[in-house]
C-alpha cells in the first residue's frame, strides 16, 4: 500500500496534526512508501504516525531505522485524544530485532498491523485528487491564518530563471526563484503564493544551494493554498531567515507569481541569491568571484629536462587509473590535480604523491546536458569560497559544490561554447571561447 509518515516531537495530538509536527513525507521510499531522516538526541522523544496516501487503505508494514545506535520502539498511545468504541475490535502485533552491518546499522525493525473494522468491510476509494495534508512546520503548535500585518513580493518564473532538481522529484528542469524572509518580530506566520500556474512550496533554514537542494529543508508544499499554489507555515524569529524557493508542481513551467506573508509584524522579503556571485558578460571575457592560485616564476628559473607522470599512464581508458583524453587541469593548494577528463565526461582528482589511482570527483555517468551530467569537460577550476568546482564543458559553465551529498551542478553561464579558462588575483574568470562552434 501506499504508505505516508508524519515526525512528531511530544505530544502528539490527533485531534491536531499540525501541533508539534517536525517532518512529512509521501514517496520518498520505494514502491510508494516515505521515507524520513531526522536527527535524534538521548535526552528527546520523537513519534512516528504512519497512515496512508488514500483513505481507508489497510495492509502490513515494516518500520526499518538506520543509524548510528539503536533505537527503541514501542506503540505511543495518546492520552489527549482517546476515542472508546466498543463495536468495532482492533488488533497490533509488534515485533522487534536488531540487526548490524559494519558500515549501517539497523537500528530496529517493527510489524505492524494496521487496525481493521470486524464489523464491515469496506471498499478501498481510489482517486487521483491529491489529498490535502497537514502543512509541515517547525516542531511547534501552528495555527494557519491569513489575518495580520501583510507583507508581499512578486516575481516570476521564466525559461531564462535558474533550475534544479526539486525536492521529492528526481527529475532536473525545474525553474526556481529563491527569497529570503526576515522579520523584526518573532511568531508564527502563514506564506501564501497566488499564481495562475501550479506552484510548489520548499521552505529552507538560513542558507539554500540549488545543487543540494534537501540541505536545510524545512517544509515543502503544493496545494494547501487556493487554485493548485502552495502555502506554507512557518515559526520566523529575528534570530534567523528563512529562504523560500518558488518552484512549479511540474518541470519546464514558467509564469508571474506573487508571495503574500501574513503575520505578527511585517516581513522583509527580498532576493536571494544561492551563491555569492557576481556574472558579467561580454563576447570574450566574463567577470565573477572565484579564488586563485597567484604563481610567481623567477626569471631566471631553469626547469628539469624530464618530467614526472602526476596522472594516468596507464592508457587510454575509463578505469580510475586512466583517462581519456584529459582535457584541462586546475592544481590546488596542496597539489592535489584536479583533471577534466573529456570523452569519460567526468573531472578527476589525483592526490599530491599517489599516482596509481585518481578520484572521480564528479560525472562519469555518461554524457548528456543534465544537471547531474557533463557532455566532454574542457576546463575546471577550483573556487574555494564556495568550496566548490567550476566546470567548463559544451555549451555552458556548471558550478559543483564539492560538499557531500551533492546530485547536481548549478548552471552559471549557458548557451555558450567554452573550452578554457583562468583566473587573476582579483579573482575574475576569463574565458576562452570559440565564436563559431565549426571553428
């Protein structure tokens, strides 16, 4: 069955699915079923609800937690909401093992059996209208409302906006515009987007990358609001900002939209920028923030009659030791080489004194122009601001974050045929281009 699970911290309170809800996930799993991952102290609760997509679903199911110690799991029975019927007999049978790997471990797995009516059986409803959820907020008691000070922005999505890979979707095209909010007053507030296209919701804390796009994922939404657009709920404080990223409920759409906050006080919505970047462009340079390695040759330096291989040697090939054709190279700090390896479409790290294996740093998943993928890599740079790649390949130049958990690159210059570029002191990119792609 289609599975669906809510995060709580205590209480839970059915007669309130928004108090205290932490997390809510559909599909993340396989074969329909969610999939959640949070983070648990010694010293804090946490209830896990699980119900259905579809109403009146009934079926087993298995709880599997993965982490670094075991968790304990038993039935949560909530004293503030307890509703006694006398005609209808349910059943839970629960299990509970332990198993260990040397690398996850399986903290504890439970069965359990979904109560079912004895009295009657009834038909399982099926439909294709998505059902309207509790909105997903901080673990605090939320009352969704649209009175207040009201605050607004507008924007709108067009082929040219910035895309990635949206949260819960697997698929890359998505168009994408980010806010930051800010408020001088802490409480709760109600964020409402009117648009005449099918918007979707995500809700960040502090900081968004669109090339890791669950870092600091609060909340997402779609169709809590009027006519197929998000709305979301969210616990501001002056402390901290929260980024909303405006996005669409299907890939490739674009449209005008507006964000209406609704709230305490008024809040200061403004654009965010996902990285600290500044682009301009002409027919043969472009200028942008990216850190450099400043070489200084004595004039009258004299260089060493062989060189030594740092990479490959191996042959032509796609194996760790190889490349295949290496196209540009970018050399680090610590002499660490960083290889843009052309026909593997892939770039390629080898360590300063070990030269028997390189690295696959990103790519090497076949060519293409998705945003997980690169089509013959020329160039790569290194910007350690942003501790991250600059990749220069056909058509355009991709910025990778070299943090874990990276899917995607982030496109900074499309629609361009670049095959080289470098960096001054001042750390402005110059690139190399052809004007003709025949040339």
């Amino acid at each position: 069955m289609d599975t669906y699970g809510y995060l709580y911290t205590l209480p839970f309170i059915p007669s309130s699915s928004q108090s205290n809800l932490v997390v809510a996930e559909d599909d993340g799993g396989s074969q329909g079923n969610f999939q959640i991952t949070a983070t648990f102290t010694v010293n804090q609760s946490m209830i896990l609800v699980v119900t259905t997509y579809h109403t009146d679903d009934i079926g087993e199911f298995n709880i599997s937690i993965h982490g670094p110690a075991q968790l304990s799991l038993t039935p949560y029975i909530s004293t503030l909401n307890i509703v006694t019927n006398t005609n209808e007999a349910t059943s839970v049978e629960t299990t509970a093992t332990t198993t260990t790997t040397p690398i996850i471990t399986t903290a504890t797995t439970v069965t359990t059996k979904l109560a079912t009516k004895k009295s009657t059986k009834r038909a399982i409803r099926r439909t294709t209208k998505k059902v309207i959820r509790p909105t997903i907020t901080t673990p605090i008691a939320v009352t969704a409302t649209t009175s207040g000070i009201q605050s607004s922005y507008s924007g709108a999505l067009t082929e040219k906006s910035s895309s990635f890979i949206r949260p819960k979707q697997g698929e890359s095209g998505f168009n994408f515009l980010a806010i930051k909010l800010k408020t001088s007053s802490s409480g709760i507030y109600t964020i409402v987007c009117e648009s005449g296209i099918d918007t979707y919701g995500c809700l960040h804390n502090e900081s968004f990358l669109s090339n890791n796009p669950n870092s600091k994922l609060i909340a997402t939404d779609d169709d809590s609001g009027s006519k197929r657009n998000c709305k979301l709920i969210a616990n501001l404080t002056t402390a901290e900002s929260m980024i909303l990223v405006v996005t669409t409920y299907n890939a490739e759409q674009t449209g005008a939209f507006k964000v209406i906050v609704y709230g305490p006080e008024k809040a200061i919505l403004s654009p965010y920028v996902t990285t600290p970047l500044t682009t301009t462009s002409t027919s043969t340079t472009t200028s942008t923030t990216k850190s450099s390695i400043e070489v200084n040759i004595p004039a009258n330096a004299k260089w060493a009659q062989n060189g030594v291989t740092v990479a490959g040697g191996n042959g032509r090939g796609d194996a760790t030791n190889q490349l295949h054709w290496p196209y540009g190279l970018f050399v680090d700090y610590d002499q660490t080489v960083i290889i843009a390896d052309y026909y593997n479409h892939r770039i390629m790290q080898w360590k300063n004194g070990d030269t028997t294996n390189g690295e696959v740093v990103v790519g090497g998943r076949s060519n293409g122009n998705g945003l997980h993928q690169f089509d013959r890599p020329t160039d790569v740079l290194i910007d350690k601001e942003t501790d991250s790649l600059i990749v220069c390949e056909d058509g355009r130049v991709v910025r990778w974050s070299r943090r874990s958990g990276t899917i995607q690159g982030e496109i900074l210059i499309d629609n361009i045929y670049c095959n080289g570029f470098t960096i001054d002191k001042q750390r402005y990119l110059y690139q190399r281009r052809a004007q003709d792609r025949t040339s």
